[in-house]
C-alpha cells in the first residue's frame, strides 16, 4: 500500500487515541522525541517518494534511477496521482544515486522562457539551482559529486555540484504558455540528458524499503539506512545522530522490545499530528495562507524542515516562488461552489519579475486537491491569459463562480467546482513588494 501525505495525518489522529501499554525506558526522552521525530521525517519521506517514482514497471524491469523523466502534456483532471498538480510548467525530474560514482547532467540553455533546475538533497534542501533565475537562462553540463568525491576527479568538462548524500532528487520546471506550445517545451524535455560517471548496479537504493509510517520498526531503519548514505560530518546528519535511535548505536529496529516500538508508533503519530496543525499556521491574511520564508534551505530549523516535507515537499524556496492558499471569503467564511465571488487585483499588477498564476481545484474530503472538469476547460487564469479584460482604472476581476458570467466578463472566468474548493496562487519569481507582503492578494469577495 502507497501511503500519501494525507494518510499520514489521518492515521496520526487515529494513532493518537491508541494506548500504547505499560511503561517502558526510553531510548530518547519524551520530551526529545518530537525533535527525534523532526530530525527523521524529512529522510523517510524523501526515501518513501523515492520508491514510488524509481521503482520498476513491470515485473523484472531496471529501477528508473538517473534517467530522467519527463511530464510531456498539459495537467488536467484526469491526473490524480499527486494532489495541487502544477498547471503553469511541464516538469521533467529524476533520481539521482550517486552511490556508483558522479553523475552528470545536461541541461540545455533556455533564454526565452522561464524555467528552473532545482537539485533536492534528502534532507529535502535545495543545494543548487541554474534557470532563469540562478543561471540567466543558461544550462550546462553539471557533474553531481557524492560525497567525499575528490575534487582531483571531477568527470572532464562539467562543472561541480557536490551533494553531501548520494541521493538527489531533480526537479527541471520549464513554462509552458498554452496547448500550442507543448511541442516546443517537449523538444527542450528532450535535450536533458543524464549518464553515469561511473557504473552503477541495478537494484533499489536502500537495504529496507519505506513502507507504512505507523511501522515504528521500519520508519527508524529507513532512516537509519538513509543516513548511513550520507556524508558523515554533514551538520543535519550530526544533528540527527545525536538521538541514539538514529546514532547506530543500537540494533535494529526489529530487535527492539515491543513496548519501545509502541512508545514510538505514537510518537510518530504525535509527530505528525503536531506537525499537521502547525501547517495552518503561515502567514494567513485576507483568508490567504502565504509559505514560510524559510521554505527549501531549512538551516537548523528542522520542524520547518518537516512540516514541508509533510505538507509540500520539493517546494520552491521563496526568492523561485511564492505560494498561497485561498481558504474564506471576506467574511472570514470557507469557499463554496453555489456561491459566486470575486478577486479584485488592483492597478499596476502582481509585482512578480516572471508570472503569476492561479489556478483552480476542487478540495476533496480528505483535503486533496485536484483539478475538476468546467465548461471551457480552464483550470487557471494569470497574466498570460489573453483573454483577460482589464477594468477602466487598471485594475483586474477574476471570477470565480460554477456558472458562465455575462459575455463580456467570460474572458476573466475560472470555474469552481460543485463543492468546497480552494484556489492556489502562484507568484515566480517574486519581487521584493511580494515576498516582503507589504503587497498582498485582496480578499476574496462574495458577491452572490
């Protein structure tokens, strides 16, 4: 069973009320083990997403590790396999395990359009980027160092990256404007490149895979193992090692007392349930939730570290983009699909140096997010939209509502869903004003 983010917070909350029996010594103290849980998350989730993407396709098939793989089409409702799928970019990503040796990457050059190349350590910070951004438009031939590589082997001809763990994800995202313009992002897609250094065996990437969060056993040795993948001296590693469960001091998991193995199923379900109710509380205005600004290059603050990981791992940090959540109304109230609204955005536009987005999904039972079919197929709205009509002072309505405004208004609709549902703002590239949020989206208006 593949186990998502959302179930994890649902089995917290049902874990929570399980008795856990009689008392038992504890490896890491109570009041530590919140911070041991913190410490590990992020490397489990990296791990369990890991497996999910790589694993092989069929029975017998090579583990899809340092290739790349791209997403080739438009995101439409018929993709479910993630929640709050990216409407704006086509993204092409990769697992990278340096475990055989350097691994390099071809990137071509993308000076017209917006694009990013975001390389994900597993302790989930972003430790290089080349893009619009970082690189000005420029690609290259980049050779992904494990650690320890010595600099006097660097593969000719590319330049360094070095990671401190040999394993990576990559994200490529590259702006697509419209469904006439698939074949041309499909043709960049096609120019990254990613070979082996040195040799690398087929097999999966750790000796114990990721399986259900509530398994206390497998959740401590899959962070062990992920660990032992690291450079020892990486101050996240030492940081995590200081807790005994994760030091290699003690046997496996599996060897432990079966009182030791509850007491920290339910840390873990504490874990998660404290973490989950920490993701409500981000800058929250105007019924808008903006992202942390630590999100992406964590530092020492490793609850931030796991939150996101929980909540939205791979996220962009703030000086790529920055995100918000519409959650209520201006009367503080949740949004709804028999109600019709409107969002306001004043004259002089979004101060963003790329676009802005928002983009429209239907917020499920279990608080998934997926785009739902409308009429005229528009699942977001922003300032590459052409059919736009501005208001005389400069200012811009976007409605939001089920049912098709008056003709003249058409161009500014996104649809809503039947039920609950929850537009996603996207803002790349953001200029100071943004990120600062000295300006902010206006609150939704209910206007029927």
């Amino acid at each position: 069973m593949t186990f998502t983010r959302r179930d994890m917070i649902r089995f917290a909350a049902a874990a929570a009320v399980i008795p856990v029996g009689e008392p038992v010594a504890a490896v890491t103290a109570d009041e530590d083990r919140f911070a041991a849980f913190c410490a590990g998350f992020p490397l489990f989730e990296f791990a369990r997403t890991a497996y999910v993407s790589a694993r092989p396709r069929t029975a017998g098939g090579a583990w899809i590790l340092n290739r790349p793989m791209s997403r080739r089409s438009l995101s439409d409702p018929a993709m479910r396999q993630i929640t709050a799928v990216n409407n704006d970019c086509l993204v092409t990503n990769a697992r990278i395990d340096l475990s055989g040796g350097p691994v390099v990457v071809e990137i071509p050059d993308i000076p017209d359009r917006y694009f990013s190349t975001a390389f994900m350590d597993a302790f989930t910070d972003n430790f290089f980027f080349a893009g619009t951004r970082a690189s000005g438009g420029r690609g290259g031939r980049f050779a992904i160092l494990p650690p320890g590589w010595p600099d006097d082997a660097v593969p000719e001809g590319a330049y360094p990256v070095r990671a401190a763990t040999s394993d990576v994800w990559m994200l490529i995202r590259i702006l697509i404007d419209g469904p006439e313009d698939v074949a041309a992002v499909n043709a960049l897609q096609d120019a990254i490149r990613i070979e082996d250094a040195a040799t690398r065996k087929d097999g999966p990437i750790l000796p114990v895979e990721p399986g259900d969060i509530a398994d206390a056993g497998n959740f401590l040795a899959v962070v062990k193992a992920m660990l032992d993948r690291c450079d020892p001296g990486d101050p996240r590693a030492l940081r995590a090692r200081r807790f005994p469960e994760f030091s290699g001091a003690m046997p496996p998991a599996q060897d432990w007392p079966a009182p030791l193995l509850r007491s920290w199923r339910t840390a873990i379900a504490d874990g998660l349930t404290r973490l989950a109710a920490a993701s409500s509380n981000e800058r929250r205005i105007d019924g808008w939730s903006y992202s942390a600004d630590a999100t992406g290059d964590f530092g020492e603050n490793e609850e931030e570290r796991a939150r996101v990981a929980l909540v939205g791992l791979a996220a962009l940090p703030p000086e790529e983009a920055l995100y918000a959540h519409g959650l209520a109304d201006d009367h503080g109230e949740a949004l709804r699909g028999d109600r019709n609204y409107r969002l306001r955005l004043p004259p002089g536009g979004v101060p963003v140096k790329a676009f802005w987005s928002l983009t429209m999904y239907s917020e499920e039972a279990d608080g998934r997010l997926y785009l739902v079919p409308n009429p005229i197929s528009r699942y977001s709205i922003g300032d590459r939209t052409r059919s736009i009509r501005p208001n005389r002072d400069g200012s811009i309505d976007i409605l939001f509502q089920r049912e098709a405004p008056e003709a003249a208004m058409a161009g500014n609709w996104l649809p809503t869903p039947g039920g609950a549902f929850r537009p996603l703002f996207r803002g790349y590239l953001a200029l100071p004003a943004l990120r600062s949020l000295a300006w902010r989206l206006p609150a939704i208006e209910r206007v029927a």
